[in-house]
C-alpha cells in the first residue's frame, strides 16, 4: 500500500513548512535520524522535515495500519529492529 503511495513521488510538502522536500530513502539514510514512535509505539512520529513530509506522502498512520502495528505489538513482532 505504501509503495502505491509513493509511486513515482521523490518529494513532498513538509507539513510544518509547506517547503518540498525529498522523502525518506531506507538505502541511504538512517531510519531513527528521521523518525521515532509515539508512546504506545503504534504511530511513527517525523523527528525532521524528510520524516514529517514521508508521514503524509505514504500515509503512514492511517488507521488500518495503525491498528496491524497494534496487533504486532501483541504479537511481540513491533517495532522492528532499527
């Protein structure tokens, strides 16, 4: 789902900013630079513009994938290993 979101997008708005900016790329950057999760490690937070803009480009915290993260977490399978 989340690659259908991205598709061919290499930027977006960052939501605090408004300024385009390149999103996350997991090859070359370093996921916990860019991002951390919520108290109840369900939602990812974006810690800098690149992890705020790749929030909302791929949707990361739509509702039904917060909730699989919440049955992982159960399952002892969330979060992953950085």
């Amino acid at each position: 789902m989340c690659n259908g979101r991205k598709y061919i997008r290499t930027v977006y708005p960052d939501p605090e900013t408004g300024e385009e900016i390149a999103l996350f790329n997991p090859r070359k950057q370093n996921w916990t630079e860019h991002f951390n999760w919520t108290e109840d490690l369900t939602q990812p937070i974006g810690q800098t513009p690149c992890g705020r803009a790749t929030i909302e480009a791929l949707a990361l915290n739509r509702p039904g994938v917060v909730n699989l993260r919440q049955l992982l977490l159960l399952a002892g399978l969330h979060p992953p290993d950085e």
